[in-house]
C-alpha cells in the first residue's frame, strides 16, 4: 500500500514516542558541557516541545521567528535557575507533557495568536522544560557546563523546526500542519503516562 509521505511521518512521529516515556527528571548524567549537550535528545518530550518551538515561529513568521524561540530560551534559563533555588514546584512533568501537546495543535491548526501571547506561550512552557533541567543539575560536577549543554543543543533544535518550516513552505504546504497532528499526538500519550 502506497502511503503519502505527510502520512508517513505522522506515523513515525506516533512510533517514536511509543518507544520513550518523558525524561525530565533527576537520574541524568549532568556531569559537564557534553551531558548537557545531549540531554535534550534521551527525552522525546523535550526534543519534541524544541523543535515545535521552531515550527511554529516559522509558521507565523516575522517577528514571530526570533521572538518564539527567544522566550523559550530566557524562560528555560530562569526555570533552571528557579529549580535550583526552589526545587519543589508541583506539575513540572504535566506542565512539560502539556507543552507537546498545545504546541502540536497550534501548529496543526495553523492557529494566528498575538505576538504577546505567543511569546506567553512559549515563555511558560520555557520555564517547565527549563526547570526540570535544573532539578537535574543537584549535585553535578559543572552545572553551568551542563546548563550551557543543554542551552545550546535547545537553539540547535528550535533552528531545526525552523528549518524544516521554512523549506516546506513552497512544496510541501500541509507538512507543518501534518508534523503538528503528530507532536500533538505524541503530547496526549505524554500525559496518559505520568
């Protein structure tokens, strides 16, 4: 049976976050600049939320494109700073679940919000994934290191989903909206596993 391909990565989106349950939790090596670099990756839940983040400013555009992905990164920078200060904030893991999900429906929606509220939107979900990253750093060998890690591969993934948005603009219309069903998808069956 022939498939077409926006069918296709729907379906492997929905397979890869059957194999990887959420992982923003203690029990990570934080030890230094390369832990951090790849952490990002040993959780479909983040790796997901970064990219969505970049997705979804190349689907609204302007400058939308900067500022989505900018108040990720500041929130994720304070929310990691706050856990270090605060480590006992209820629904951390929910609130990151969450992220997957509303990203993947305002992106498979194509949904048009203000530039303040999208910035709010992203700002918050931000500061989940950021503080979880900072639950992970008690006791690590070099936590800004690590923090600097997991900053950088976060602006590596958010430039990804905005190069993915970009370049199907043209040919491939549907796909961001296709991807958005899938993050989408995979951010409810987050949720049914905490």
């Amino acid at each position: 049976m022939i498939r077409k391909p926006a069918t296709q990565f729907l379906i492997l989106f929905i397979l890869l976050g059957a194999g990887s349950a959420a992982c923003a939790h203690p029990g990570h090596d934080v030890s230094g600049l390369s832990a951090g670099l790849i952490h990002p990756f040993s959780g479909f839940d983040h790796l997901l939320a970064m990219i969505a983040v970049g997705l979804w400013a190349a689907q609204s555009g302007g400058q939308k494109i900067w500022l989505l992905p900018a108040a990720f990164m500041l929130m994720m920078a304070a929310g990691a700073k706050c856990a270090l200060i605060y480590p006992f904030l209820p629904l951390i893991e929910p609130g990151i679940a969450a992220s997957v999900l509303v990203l993947g429906i305002i992106i498979a929606l194509s949904l048009k919000l203000s530039a303040r509220l999208s910035s709010a939107i992203t700002a918050l979900f931000g500061f989940f994934h950021g503080y979880a990253h900072g639950l992970e750093m008690f006791g690590a060998v070099e936590p800004e290191a690590y923090a600097l890690g997991f900053l950088a591969t976060t602006v590596a993934l958010h430039l990804t989903g905005i190069a993915v948005g970009i370049a199907t603009r043209a040919r491939f219309v549907h796909l961001p909206q296709t991807l958005g069903a899938a993050i989408a998808a995979s951010g409810m069956w987050l949720l049914s596993t905490i």
